[in-house]
C-alpha cells in the first residue's frame, strides 16, 4: 500500500504495540514509499482504533495524584504515555486525510508518526518496568482527538489548533513537570527525567513542522497568520496556553515574537 493507504490503516489499528510498531516500521520506508498525494481515501473501521483500554473519561473525570509517590508517578507517566498515543494518531490522520498537499507535508508528519511511537514505546517501557504498571491501567481522556475532530475538514486549523497549540503546551509543561521529578530525587523519576530530555527536544520539531505548514497554508490561501490563528481559536474553542511559556523552546520551534505576545497577553 502506498503512505497515505497505509497511515489509515495503521489509525485504525487497536492495538498499542501494533499501532506504534507500524508507525515505526512505516517511517522506516519513507525514503522508498509511493505517497498517492490526491488520492481520496474513505476509513473503513472507526478513527481512531482504540484499545479496550485505558477507560477514557471527561478530562476533567481524571484523577491527579502527586509524583512523590510511586502510584502518582505511575500515573503521571501513563498520562504522558496516553499523550504520545494520541499523537501517533494525530500525526497518523494528518497524512491521510488531507490530499493534495506537497510531497514534504506527508514525509513531515511520517517523521512525527515515527517519533511519537518511540516515545509511546519508551513511556510504556518505563511503566512497566520502574514502576509495576502498564498502558491502560489508569483512566485517561481523549482531548487531543476531540480537536482532531473539530478540524477534520480545514487543513488550515489542523494545523493551527493541534501541533502549534495543543501539542505545543507541552514545551511549556515538560520542564515543569521534570522539575518535579528531579525534586523526588528517586532512580524511577530521573529516568523519567533522561526519557522526558528526549520527548521535548523532538517535539520542538513536531511543532516547528505545524508552524512550518501553517505559515505555508497562509499565504497559500492569503490569510494573515497571527489574526486568522486568533480567529481559529475562537471558532473552535481551543485551549489558550497556561504560563509561564517555555519560550525558548517555542522560538526554536518557530514562533515570532508577535505570535508569543499573542499568547501571553491575547
């Protein structure tokens, strides 16, 4: 099967481990792949395919414990797991769905697909091995595909609201909660620490590649970025962003000053 074929099968795949290894394997073949870049696909199963479990509850139904203890580390690991699945799918539907872009567009998000399954890979790895659980042992939500839904028909706010909003918080968050880990002080939480090093320097890249292809949509389509993103946000009911920024990591990853004022001040 060509790339965008066989992104939306490995969406609708249910299983954690198949998912994220046909991820992997997938982004292995991209320098030989065919892509069908207008072709019109059609899901054949429910999007995305989920597993029995984790239980997936209202995000506000999702209980916070906190990481001094080994159970709140388990589940503070498991939401961060939870997140990295998601964003396998996210990345999954972004090549499928969307025909008619450049060849670069797919092969992007087959990098983001491949490196969102090894950091699923990773979390659920430490799980299980540091700290006596597994994926699926706690509730989580599914906030991340509610907004992939809401953007299923405009390109444009795909990428607006899911790498440069939703998934950029978590250049804000990571730092955060890897001071806290660091303040434990246990062997588990500095692994985690050494595993969350690796996440936020590859997702400064996941979010540069929205705000790349954002910015490309724009002028494609002679939209000013900063006013339409606004625009977006209201439209949709996104999330704004909690400081305090991690602005460092947001002007690696491409935001302009005025986008950063923007999102500090509204």
């Amino acid at each position: 099967m060509e790339l965008r074929h066989r992104a939306l099968h490995v969406l609708q795949l249910t299983d954690p481990e198949e998912k994220a290894a046909q991820a992997l394997d997938l982004h292995g073949h991209a320098a030989t792949i065919s892509i069908a870049e207008n072709t019109i696909l059609e899901p054949t199963a429910p999007l995305p395919g989920c597993p029995a479990r984790p239980e997936l509850r209202h995000h506000t139904a999702v209980a916070r414990r906190s990481p001094a203890t080994a159970a709140g580390r388990a589940v503070l690991i498991h939401a961060i797991a939870h997140i990295e699945f998601n964003a396998i799918n996210l990345a999954l539907d972004a090549l499928w769905r969307f025909p008619g872009m450049p060849r670069r567009f797919y092969l992007d998000w087959l990098q983001v697909a491949g490196e969102e399954a090894r950091h699923f890979q990773m979390l659920r790895t430490h799980l299980r091995s540091q700290l006596g659980h597994d994926y699926g042992d706690f509730p989580a939500h599914q906030g991340l595909w509610s907004m992939c839904e809401k953007t299923a028909h405009d390109i444009v706010a795909r990428m607006a609201l899911v790498p440069r909003t939703l998934e950029a918080r978590g250049l804000d968050a990571t730092p955060l909660i890897q001071h806290k880990l660091r303040s434990v002080g246990a062997p588990d939480a500095l692994a985690a620490v050494r595993i969350l090093d690796v996440i936020l320097r590859e997702e400064v890249g996941h979010v540069a590649i929205g705000n790349h292809w954002y910015r490309w949509l724009c002028e494609r389509d002679g939209l000013e970025p900063v006013a339409h993103y606004a625009l977006l946000v209201q439209r949709h009911e996104a999330p704004r962003a909690k400081p305090p920024l991690n602005t460092a990591a947001r002007r690696a990853a491409g935001f302009s000053q005025a986008e950063l004022d923007w999102l500090e001040h509204g």
